[in-house]
C-alpha cells in the first residue's frame, strides 16, 4: 500500500512529503524514522486520504485525526 507523509529532515529540518510503499501505517513510520527523518503519525496517510487533505482541506490538526 502506498502512504504517503509529511516529514522532516533532521539534518536540515527541512519539511517534505514523501512517498514509501509498505504494508501496514506501523511500518511505514517506523521505516521513515529509520531513514533519517521525524514524522507525525497522523500525517502518515493512504496516498488517497493524503492527497484529499492536501487539496480539500486547510490542512489543519484537525484534518489530520482520524
């Protein structure tokens, strides 16, 4: 299943979204944080419920709960 994330880098704090293809949302997080990079757990989503956040929300805390 592709999700896809809000992150950032922890060398440059730089903010990006990210693609990673991974069974379940668990391991997703945990391959991201392996790879360098903090992330929210509420701003992993499926690349569907992502891509609807980004562009019919305000993007907001909120938008991104359950």
């Amino acid at each position: 299943m592709l999700f896809k994330a809000v992150v950032k880098d922890k060398r440059s704090k730089q903010t990006m979204i990210i693609e990673i293809n991974q069974d379940t949302k668990k391991r997703a997080v945990t391959d991201i944080r392996a790879n360098g990079y903090t992330v929210d757990r509420d701003k992993v989503k499926p690349a569907e419920v992502f891509d609807y956040i980004m562009m019919n929300t305000n993007a907001e805390p909120w938008d991104w709960k359950k």
